[in-house]
C-alpha cells in the first residue's frame, strides 16, 4: 500500500479507538483538519463511510467496526517487527514470562547456572500466570504450563509433569504407614485448585469422593502446606523435587501420576530464530535432560 494509505489506516485506528477527531489529532500530533483530511481519503478508497458524525459525537459505522481489528493487528506487527530489527539480536535484554510456581521452585535454583554462562544475556523474568501479548507486551519467550496449543504461537515441549502425594516427615510418622492409596481417605488431604485429589483417584481406579481438609488456590502453597504438617499434599514433581531430596517433604506412596498437561517453551515463531532465544532454549532442554522423572509406579492421568 502507498504511504498515504498507511497514514490514513494509522489515522483511522488512531480516531476509531478514541472516537474522537480532535482525541485522534492531538494522539498523532496533527491538526483536526490534516486527520479529517486522511479519514475522507480513506472513505474515498474504500468506498464506504466509516464513521457516523453528529456534531462531536462519533461512532463507528458497520465498516468501521468491521475495519478496526484487522487495522489494530496489523500496525501491532509492524511495530513488532520495527522493534525486532532495532534490539540486540544475540545479546543485551531477553524478557520471559512464567508462573511463578514453576519460577519459583524448579527455575531459581537453575539460573545462577545460565547466568554464569551468558554474562552477555540480561535475562528478566516475568512472573505471571496469565498470557502475554507479544505484539505489544515487550516479551521474547514465554513458559508455560498445558497442552501446547496456543494459536500463533510456536511451542516446544520442555518437560514432563507427575503428581504425588506428599507429606512432612513429621507427619508421616503420627499417621503411621500409608500403604494403599485407600489409606489416604481417612487422611487430612490438602485440597488445591491445580491439582484435584478427585482426578488423581480416578486415574488409579480409587474412589473419588468427598475429600477434607485445608483449601488453598495456589500450587506452591500445597508444598509449603505439607511441609509444615497441615496434612498431605497433592503436588506437582517438578515443584516438590527439590524439598523430596533434601527430606523435608517425604513420598506417602511409591505412586506418581502423570499429568495429561506439560511445560512448554512459547514463542512466535521469528523469535525462535533469534540468537539470544536460541541460546536461552537450548540451556533449558539441556537442564530438563539434567532434572530425572520421579521414581516409582508412574500412570498416566
């Protein structure tokens, strides 16, 4: 397209999002008659009105409407991409988001290690369950934990998750054994939002009644719930692992479930071509080869 088509598309999305003439002008500094001038070469082009006009009130017309996404989308790459060619491609500021249950106890430990490796790479980690826009959001790289479906985006398996009833050493011993998973019905179970103790027995063929006991919305809690001895907790491998080795949580039963979910390396598909990613994606799979599967009778949710 034409630089002044470009100009009137900036131009409409600037008033359209705004619905405001004078709004739009004063956001792309320029006169309220240079941006009335744009939108009516735009009219003209597409041969239809896009906005409704009575008096300072605007709205936007079907096409209008119709108009603006697409118009949004596409100045988003732009810019994305314009960003992409100005940024330090092999060093300097790598962003990546994840959950801060999986930042917080399978990756801390680990980064003094990539640190130490990529002095030239300043990783900064953002620490967020929700997704993020890579259009405008200013991140390189995502982890993040399903089934690897997210429409864009290209994703790249990480690791494996299980699931394992877990309990403080302390508490193992005034419970006495647990030597079936029956056992732990009559048990204080910690009840998490993630990881459902009703799935976990289905997936072994148990009963998947009601269950009692403390209630808490986040995974990490349930970790740091059964380590102190509020009962047994349901956890994620990869976030118990480190707390399992150094004996401060201990296994109820030699059982793990796997998780139908997984971690995942996420990025638009330019960005995995880009050195500094490149580098940061090949340290993680070779630190998940390094991170082994839990031991015992391993089932599949």
């Amino acid at each position: 397209m034409s630089q002044a088509s470009l100009n009137a598309l900036r131009t409409f999305e600037a008033v359209a999002s705004r619905l405001s003439f004078s709004r739009g002008a004063e956001a792309l500094h320029v006169s309220p008659a240079a941006v009335s001038s744009q939108i009516r070469q735009l009219e003209e082009r597409i041969g239809q009105p896009l906005f409704h006009r009575q008096g300072r009130n605007v709205t936007l017309t079907e096409a209008g409407q119709a108009l603006l996404p697409g118009v949004q989308r596409g100045l988003a790459e732009i810019a994305q991409a314009l960003r992409g060619l100005a940024e330090d491609r092999s060093g300097g500021v790598l962003t990546v988001s994840m959950m801060p249950s999986f930042l917080q106890k399978w990756m801390t430990p680990r980064l003094g290690e990539f640190y130490r490796a990529h002095p030239d790479i300043d990783l900064r980690i953002n620490a967020d369950n929700a997704l993020v826009n890579f259009a405008q959001g200013g991140f390189h790289a995502a982890i993040r934990y399903g089934r690897g479906h997210w429409p864009g985006l290209k994703s790249c398996k990480l690791l494996d998750e299980w699931t394992l009833p877990v309990c403080s050493p302390e508490y193992a011993k005034k419970i006495g054994p647990i030597e079936r998973p029956e056992d732990l019905l009559n048990q204080k179970l910690l009840q998490g939002e993630d990881e459902a103790w009703e799935t976990w027995f289905k997936s072994i063929g148990g009963d998947s009644g009601h269950r009692r006991g403390p209630r808490f919305n986040d995974s990490v809690s349930i970790v740091v719930a059964a380590e102190q001895g509020l009962g047994i907790g349901l956890v994620r491998w990869s976030l118990a692992a480190e707390e399992l080795a150094s004996g401060r949580l201990v296994r109820c039963l030699p059982l793990a479930v796997k998780s139908d979910f997984t971690y995942w390396f996420v990025a638009p598909q330019h960005y995995f071509d880009m050195p500094k990613v490149a580098v940061f994606h090949d340290w993680l799979r070779e630190s998940v080869k390094a991170f082994p599967a839990p031991d015992g009778v391993s089932r599949k949710a």
